[in-house]
C-alpha cells in the first residue's frame, strides 16, 4: 500500500525521538509542586585589607594622568605644599628600646657575633719579687739595681734580709751550726737598723724589793706586802726597740722618763723629786748608759717615795727616745697599783 508505507516513513524519526518506555501516572488531579530546595547562603566574605586597596588607588591615580599627548610630561607625585615656621614644627624621634653595646643586630634579624675581647695586660712584677728572682738566679748585679728603685730605709733593710732568705732557703740549718750562728748575727744586724724606727714598747713592769742588778735580775714584791707612808718604792720597766748611738766612748743608750702618782679618785699626788729636796705633781729622770758593746736588753729603773696617807694608788710612767718622737706609757690596769698600809 502505498498510502501507509508513506506514512511510516514520516513517523520513522519522531518514533527516534521518544523514549523506549513511556510511564504513565495514574494521579488523576493537579500535581503537587515541591518547594524549592534552599541553597545555603555563602558566608560574607572578609573585610580586605585596607593596604592593598590603598596601594592601588594611587596607581589607578598614576594611570588617570597618563601622558595623552607624545611630548607631554606628567608628574607621578604631587608636590609637597610650601610649609611655615609657625606651623612645621618637627617632632623629635622617638627613642626606641635600648640595645645593649654587647648585642649588635643586622639586617637579617639575627644578632651579630660578639666582639672579640682584649687580651688583659699582666701587671709588672714588683721590685722585691723582681729583685728576689735575679739573685737567685745568680744576678745579683740586676738584683741590685732593682733595690735601688725603693725609698732609701727600704734599699737598707732589703739588702740585709736578701742574702739571709738566699742562703737560709738552701743550707740545712738543724745539721750545719755555722751557718744558724752567721744568720743569726745578720737578722740582729737587720733588726738594729730597724730598732731606731720601730715604736717603743714595754714589755714587763714589776713592784721589786730593791734596786734590780741587771736586765731581769730582780726580786719581785708581793703584792699582799704594803708600803708604810713614805717607804722606798722600786719600779722596774723593761724596754724594747730603744736604740743605741755611736759615740767615741761606745754605744750610748738614752730614755727620758716622766712619772706620776694617783690616789683611787684619779687625783694626782705630789711626790719627791730625784734630789728629795721638794714635791712636785710630775717627776721628770734620764737615763744614760755608755757601753762598750750595744746593748740588745734594755731596762729601766725608778725609785720615789711612797706617799704618806694610807690607800690605793697607781704609778704612770712615760718614756722617750732622745729625740723625743717615741713615746710609751706604762699600760693602765694593775699592774701598775700598790698600796700603802697606816703606820
């Protein structure tokens, strides 16, 4: 037939065109809509950084006042408004943190490396331990020159003790005698130099029985025995680094004393003098002794009468070289109190 197989061939691509499977919904009615999903809402995106939009406004700037025409010139930067004294004043910088001098940063932010440290200087050897080491390395030549460096009394002393320290550091002292007895008469000749600088010094006083024959020959009081009123005292003294001088008669050895006698209150009491022919507050004696040899012990001796009225009472006693620049006083405790009974 050829009415249909014309009809077929037009059908031929709209049936292409259909699905293979046709649903048919048995709702009869109007379909219902299904709300429309919401879709969540993107979160507000965050502020940007003011600095970037900054930056590009002043190049949208630049890019407005582009030259138009070839030739034509166009500052990128405005110029800076003339200023007024009255109005400009500059502020100081402001001081930031202090940076140690020790801690020093550089431009990568890392501290840099300490600076190296000085070498210390040794300080120079002083003169004695210098004077000391070239003699016992057998210069005694540079040892002396040394010494000489020092004041005049020191000079003395040290070339005096140098040898004795030299020679005693490497003899055997308990086994060799000789050499113990030539030190020996070096250190006193060392210590005779120093005896006229040194201070003076009481070393022992005693209440004797009489006039004492020599250096520590003397019989000692007791103190439970008081003087009757107006009874010879004997006061004995022993003085060290008194000296001696060199005169044509020998070795002189010169004190100068002054004496005093208190009751218990402090009062002072008169007492005879040295001749007794009257009373006087202070009695004022000299020594004076000429030897053919110094003298290496040294002793004073001084009698007065006791006072006439019964009680406690105390000697002082004070002594001086010849020149008068060395003082010493007898020591202010009992050892200087006697007593004297009634009759």
């Amino acid at each position: 037939m050829p009415g249909c197989r014309s009809l077929l061939v037009l059908l031929a691509p709209v049936a292409l065109a259909l699905p293979a499977c046709l649903h048919v919904d048995a709702h009869i009615g109007p379909r219902p809509v299904a709300p429309p999903e919401r879709k969540a809402e993107p979160a507000p995106p965050a502020k940007a950084d003011p600095a970037p939009q900054a930056a590009v406004e002043p190049a949208r700037a630049q890019f407005a006042v582009l030259p138009k025409v070839p030739g034509e010139v166009v500052r990128t930067k405005p110029e800076a408004p003339a200023t007024t004294s009255t109005n400009t004043a500059q502020k100081p910088p402001e001081k930031g943190p202090t940076v140690p001098p020790s801690i020093v940063k550089t431009g990568s932010g890392e501290p840099a490396a300490f600076p190296p440290l000085t070498q210390q200087l040794v300080p120079p050897e002083p003169p004695l331990l210098a004077a000391v080491r070239a003699h016992c390395e057998g210069r005694p030549e540079q040892a002396i020159e040394i010494i000489r460096r020092m004041e005049p009394n020191q000079q003395e002393f040290v070339l005096g003790v140098l040898p004795i320290l030299a020679r005693g550091a490497s003899a055997d002292l308990a086994n060799d005698p000789a050499t113990a007895a030539a030190l020996t008469d070096q250190l006193r000749a060392a210590a005779s130099r120093l005896e006229p600088l040194a201070a003076l010094k009481i070393e022992k006083v005693a209440f004797c029985t009489n006039e004492p024959p020599g250096f520590g020959r003397f019989v000692q009081r007791p103190p439970a025995n008081h003087y009757r009123p107006n009874e010879r005292v004997h006061f004995y003294m022993e003085l060290r680094n008194l000296g001696h001088q060199l005169t044509p008669d020998g070795f002189l050895t010169h004190v100068h004393g002054a004496a005093e006698i208190r009751d218990a209150k402090g009062n002072v009491v008169a007492q005879f003098t040295t001749e007794n022919t009257h009373r006087v507050p202070v009695v004022k004696f000299e020594k004076r002794f000429v030897t053919r040899s110094p003298l290496q012990d040294f002793y004073v001796w001084y009698a007065f009468s006791a006072p006439p009225a019964p009680g406690v009472y105390t000697i002082h006693v004070q002594l001086s070289d010849a020149s008068g620049r060395r003082t010493v006083s007898t020591p202010a405790d009992r050892t200087c109190e006697f007593n004297v009974a009634g009759p």
